[in-house]
C-alpha cells in the first residue's frame, strides 16, 4: 500500500493555507507569525517533511506587466523606462529581477499567488493597474509585498506609487491657454486608466479656472481597435479634418504624440506653426525630434527604482509608507513644440 509525499502543497492543503505560506514559515520569514510559523513546522515535522538544504538564493522583485487583452503590446515607453530603472536598482543591491505579463481578465481568473510562487518571486510591481484589476485582493489576503506604479486600483492605495495626474495636466493645459489657445485638443488612448483619465480631469479644470469652455468634439473617445502611435495618428487625422479650428493638442503618451505629428505632417500642418503639441512623457527622442517637443517630464526611470526599492524594503520590514520626493512632481519642458496660436 503506497502513502502519499508529503510536500509542500499537501501541508498547505492539510493547513487550508497558501503553499506560499507554508514555504515563507518553513523559512523563517518574518511576513509570517509566530503562531502560524510554529504550526507550520509542528506539522511538517509530524509528516517527517524536510526542506532540502539550497544555497541562499537571491531576493526575487517581480515585474508584472497587466494588459487589457492578450494581444496587445505592453511594452511603451514609460513600462521600458520603469523595467530601466527598476533594472538598476536591483543590480546595484544584487537583487533579482524577473517579468511575468499577461491580459488583467486572465490574472483575474487564475491563482496569481501561486504562480509567483512557481517563479520564485518574493515581491511584485504592477504596471497597468485599474479599479478591474480584482487579482490584487489575492496580495492583500496572502500580505505579498507589492506597489502599484503610476497606475492604481482605488481600492489599495496604500501600495500605490504615482504622479499627481490630474495636477501635472491642468498646469500643462494651462500653459497652452497662457499662450492664447482657445481650442485644444485633448487625445488619450486607454478609457479604462486612471491616470490618464484623471489627465482629462486636469484639461478639464484649465478651462473652468480660465472660464473657458470646453468642446467636447475636441476629446474624441479612444478606439479600441488602435494603440499607441496607430491611435494617435488616426485619431489626430479624423480630429483635424472635421474641426480645423483646432491649435494644439495635448497628448497622454509619447506614443500618441508620435502618431499625432505623423498626422499633422501627412495634413501638410506645421508644428508649432499651426498645431502646438505638448506631450506627457519625455523618452530621449522628444528632445531630438523635429521640432523637439514640449513635455510633461514624468521620471518613469525613476520611479521604477523608487518601485523597487520601496517593495525590497516592505520585503526587508523596513518601510511600509510610500516614497515622497520633490521630483516625483512631473516638471513641465517647454522646447519648440509649442507656441502661440496662428492667429495671433
């Protein structure tokens, strides 16, 4: 008569805990209670389970990529700039890194614990959050140190690290409006981020403080059929075509910016001559384009590195507040993008 291995995930299920738990316990962690760390190894010493002896192995900071659909690119500027920067801080503190992407339905419908664990991650950073992104009960429940970068579920804002969007859009839009604009556009391309939807809240409060009002034809609703440059140029094609009164446009990504001046430049319009165009976002070849563009300089390089230091010291109990700097503000750089409008 054959008896059954003991592992680890039949303790875990003996226990109606997380394997995740048990290995933490088994390992000393200090994420886990005494209590529970104690009952853990009553019980696998009773079922005669040992942990094989393994050299130390490296802190494990998972980079967690969340896309809308399985298909779409995930990889734009700021989650390149982020994985530089969170890239850097773990080299330099001989911590790894490693990368798990998928579509925010899947991670909703499947053990995302679990398959951490299988990767071997102590903590996660997570891109692309939204308020749908119901997976993150699971690093609530199971207490995985986690941050949610430059995106957010309202629900956790504990581990949220980000920009004061709405802020950094109202002082750009402002600027545009200070130039003597009276018709701006605004173009964004994910109705469902936070960040970028609180950007048109900020677009939306320049013109009211400026007693300004604001066409609604000038914030054309994303197609989901496009993203990033594909958006913003054919967004920006229809827009110009059908209001040609317009003098500039704001842009939540860089990506979109790309698409837009694609546009302009396929319309025969002059930027700044005809169409001011200030983006969010500053990859290094918004300061080489032609003409160099104006922007919302949003540190993404570093605040991937504040990300992962912030969650290597939650893994460390060391810090469980979120980061604060002056930096983190976003700064508004203007180059020769913009201008006054061609009527003046």
């Amino acid at each position: 008569m054959s008896t059954q291995k003991t592992t680890i995930y039949s303790l875990a299920d003996e226990l109606s805990v997380s394997a995740a738990t048990v290995s933490r316990a088994l390992n000393n962690s200090p994420r886990i209670s005494e209590k529970r760390r104690l009952q853990v190894k009553d019980l696998a010493e009773r079922r005669g389970f040992k942990l094989r002896a393994f050299a130390p192995r490296m802190t494990n900071i998972c980079l967690l990529l969340v896309g809308s659909i399985d298909t779409t690119n995930i990889i734009s500027d700021y989650s390149a700039e982020v994985l530089n920067g969170a890239s850097r801080y773990c080299r330099e503190n001989e911590v790894e890194l490693s990368l798990f992407s998928a579509s925010r339905d899947k991670l909703n419908n499947m053990n995302v614990v679990k398959e951490l664990f299988r990767r071997s991650a102590d903590g996660v950073i997570l891109l692309n959050c939204n308020n749908k992104c119901t997976f993150i009960e699971q690093f609530e429940k199971e207490k995985v140190p986690y941050c949610c970068l430059l995106s957010e579920n309202s629900a956790f804002p504990n581990n949220t690290l980000t920009v004061d969007n709405k802020n950094l859009a109202e002082r750009a839009v402002d600027y545009l409006l200070q130039l003597g604009h009276r018709n701006i556009a605004y173009l964004y391309s994910a109705p469902n981020n936070p960040g970028q939807l609180d950007r048109l809240k900020g677009y939306r409060n320049a013109h009211t403080s400026r007693g300004i009002p604001i066409n609604e034809d000038f914030i054309p609703a994303p197609n989901r059929s496009f993203t990033g440059l594909e958006m913003g140029y054919q967004a920006a094609n229809k827009l110009l075509q059908t209001n040609p009164e317009i003098t500039a446009i704001f842009a939540s990504s860089s990506e979109l910016g790309d698409g837009i001046h694609l546009a302009c430049n396929h319309q025969g319009l002059s930027i700044p001559e005809d169409i001011s165009l200030l983006i969010c976002d500053n990859p290094p070849r918004s300061e080489y384009s032609c003409p160099p563009m104006s922007v919302v300089d949003i540190a993404n390089d570093r605040f991937g590195a504040a990300a992962a230091a912030w969650v290597h010291q939650k893994l460390q109990s060391q810090k469980t507040h979120a980061p604060s700097e002056p930096w983190m503000k976003a700064n508004l750089i203007i180059r020769e993008s913009t201008a006054p409008p061609r009527s003046k």
